[in-house]
C-alpha cells in the first residue's frame, strides 16, 4: 500500500471527526421539554379533550377542526365533558396557551418538527390585543 | 293490521325523515354551554348571501369628507396587508372608477362626472364562479348552505388559475410574506388577533365575512358603513323574496358587473342617475 501510514491516520482523524458529537454528548441527556402552563390553563384544569388524549393527538384534532371549520363551516366543537368550543387554533387554543414559545415550541423543537401552522396563524401578544380593541371600538361596535 | 305497499312506502318515507329531523334536532338542542369567550351561535342563515351597493349614498358621504370605513374596517378585520405597491396589492374590497367597473356600459355622452366616480368593489360571489371551476385542489368552492364563494388557505397552491378566471379581478395572490413586509410598514400589523395572516404564494379574495356570518354577525364593510350613519351596503339573503335586499333590488334600478359573463354576480349596484 502506497502512503499506508499517511491513509490510516486520515482515516483516524476523518472517523474521529464523524464521531465526535458522541464524544461529546456523552452521557448528558438533552434536557426534557417541560411545557409550562398559563395560569389561565391551570386555572381552567380540562383541555378540550383528556390531556392525555391531547398530547398524542393534538395536531389530529386541529386537522380535523380546520376541515370543519373552513370547509364545512360548522364551527363549534362539541366537546366530551359537554362544554362547546369555537374550533379555532388562534382563538381558542392561543387563548388559554398564550405561551406559545414556552408551551408549543419547546416540544416542537424537542421533536425536530416544524409545523406550518406557524407560518399564518400566530400568538397574538396583550399589545395586539389590546390595540385590537380600539380598533373594533372605532369600526365595529 | 293490513298493511298494503302504498301505506307501507308512506310510513317508511316518514320515519325516515322523522330520524333524520331527530339527529339534526338533537345535535342542535344537544345539552352543553357555550365556554364563555364564544358565546355565539349561527343565528342568521340564507341559500345566497348578496350584497347591494348603494353607491349614492357614499359619494354623499364623500363630500363632507373622505371615509374609507369599509375599506379600513375589512383590512384590519383580515389582517389584510397594505405595501404602497399595486403590484403586490392584496384587495378585498377596494375602489375602481366606473369606467373600469362596467367597462362595457359605457355611453359616449353620459355624465363627464359618472366615468371618474368611484365604485367598491369585492368578490361577486357569482351563483355560478368560474374560479371554483378551474381551481385543482378544490382550495375554493361554492358553499351549499349559503352561496359563499369561500377559499381554504390551507390547500391553495397558488397556481392562480382562479385569478385567470375571475373576471372581476377580486382576487390577489401574496407575492410577498406579509408578517415579514409589514414588520417596517405598519407596527401595528396583524391586526386582529382572531384572524390569522397568510403565507407567501396564495391567493386570497373577500369572503363576505365567513367567519363573522358563521357566527350570526353582518360583514365588517357593512357594520363600519352602518356606524357612520351612512347605509350604503346591505347585506342579505337573495333567495327570501322579503329579504332587505330584495326589497331594495325591486324597488331600484341596479346593475352588476359584466352580466353578459354569464357568472350570475350577487353583488348589486343601485343607480339613480345623478352624477353632480
């Protein structure tokens, strides 16, 4: 083998590069998304559906809601503890989970996944809300 | 007890219908309150929602000063973007002058002042709309329940096709990310905290407020025209033959926009002929 001393130690240095994160992470876990709850959503104790239902299916149910909604326009969602939501990710999810960056995106992030419901529907901040307001008061009310 | 067939056919056809009354009574009256924030429930329905323009009345209104309340009032209601650039405009309802509302009703000899007034314009949703047509994904259609034209965002591609067909030019496709373009424009933008925005590359129209008159509420362009004391539009059911609108098409002379298209508009046009 021509150059056989100069091929196995890039060959060293090349796997020790690809392994590297190994090295590095090892035994150190990524830190467990903790999504925080609002003291609104405490304080409301039942989600639409059974936490645990909802954790597994959330993104189900808001295909099914936005099929409902948009394109058959029945817009109230009859829940199984007999109370009825406007089936609305905005309004209503965003209303008790108004911390999106705390309660969304730290598990989004966590799974690697990027829904694109981000990219039109949005958590609205008390700035906007409270500018909304006047902006109804003046045109709306 | 004899039962022949005809009587037999009867009582079929009755249960039948009777079941069918029962689950849609009982979904409607089903026991469970209504969580607080959204206390409202459908209360206006109609087999085809129209609009009719009163656009006297407006003008009137424009001499004591300008309003734009309609306008304004859509825009903020939908988080509708303004970029200064018409190439890029997002309109839902929106101003042309006459010459270009009825382009092919025009006179050589009438009102120097008629060509240069403004009209409003919006989605005709036409009883037969050419952009439900041609759309591929079915991203528009034509609901049942009510006639309107509605688009769902979700699935628009934006081929814009629907663009090509719509002749009344009311529809706008997002050539740029609103959230990103308005950043500079307006701080205050979105607007309405209860309408999302949209993404860059669909296409978006009037919808004669879905979500307001799914909930038992009138159009944002008619309440604001209403609050300013000013009553130019009027919306309601076209098929009740007692309906507001009906009232007004029957004892008014109204045109609409490019008739001879054949896409049936619902949006109506009073004209009274005085043009000072």
């Amino acid at each position: 083998m021509y150059d056989g001393g100069k091929i196995i130690v890039g060959l060293v240095i090349g796997l020790c590069l690809l392994f590297s994160p190994y090295f590095f992470n090892a035994g150190r876990a990524a830190k467990a998304p903790q999504p925080e709850l609002t003291p609104q959503a405490k304080k409301a104790k039942v989600c639409v559906a059974p936490t645990e239902w909802i954790k597994a299916n959330h993104m189900h149910l808001l295909d099914t809601w936005r099929n409902s909604a948009v394109r058959d326009g029945e817009r109230y969602y009859h829940s199984a503890n007999g109370k009825i939501y406007y089936e609305s990710l905005q309004t209503t999810c965003l209303d008790c989970h108004s911390n999106k960056a705390q309660f969304c995106d730290q598990c989004h992030n966590y799974m690697d996944v990027q829904p694109y419901c981000w990219t039109c529907h949005f958590a609205p901040t008390p700035k906007e809300k409270s500018q909304w307001k006047s902006i109804e008061e003046r045109f709306l009310k | 007890m004899e039962v022949d067939r005809r009587a037999f056919l009867k009582i079929a056809g009755l249960s039948g219908l009777l079941a069918l009354g029962g689950t849609a009574a009982f979904k409607l009256f089903a026991p469970g309150e209504v969580d607080a924030a959204m206390e409202a429930v459908p209360l206006t329905e109609a087999k085809q929602w129209a609009m009719v323009v009163d656009m006297q009345k407006c003008w009137a209104k424009q001499k004591e000063g300008e309003c734009k309340d309609c306008i304004l009032a859509c825009d903020y209601v939908h988080n509708v973007p303004r970029y200064g650039d018409p190439k890029d405009a997002i309109k839902w309802i929106f101003e042309e002058p006459y010459e270009d509302t009825f382009p092919e009703q025009q006179r050589e000899f009438a009102d120097e002042n008629l060509k240069k007034l403004p009209f409003l314009l919006l989605c005709n949703h036409c009883t037969n709309p050419p952009c439900c047509r041609v759309c591929p994904t079915k991203a528009t259609w034509k609901r049942e329940k009510d006639g309107i034209v509605m688009q769902d965002l979700h699935r628009c591609i934006g081929c814009r096709f629907c663009m090509a067909a719509c002749p009344y030019g009311s529809r706008s496709l997002n050539w740029v990310d609103p959230l990103v373009e308005m950043k500079d424009r307006d701080p205050r933008f979105p607007y309405n905290p209860d309408y999302p925005v949209r993404s860059k590359g669909v296409v978006e129209k009037c919808t004669f407020c879905d979500q307001r008159v799914d909930r038992g509420m009138t159009p944002a362009c008619v309440v604001a025209c209403k609050k300013k004391n000013v009553n130019a539009l009027t919306f309601g059911d076209l098929t009740d033959k007692d309906s507001n609108v009906r009232k007004l098409i029957r004892e008014n002379y109204t045109i609409v926009r490019k008739p001879q298209l054949g896409t049936g508009p619902n949006v109506f046009y009073i004209m009274r002929g005085n043009y000072a």
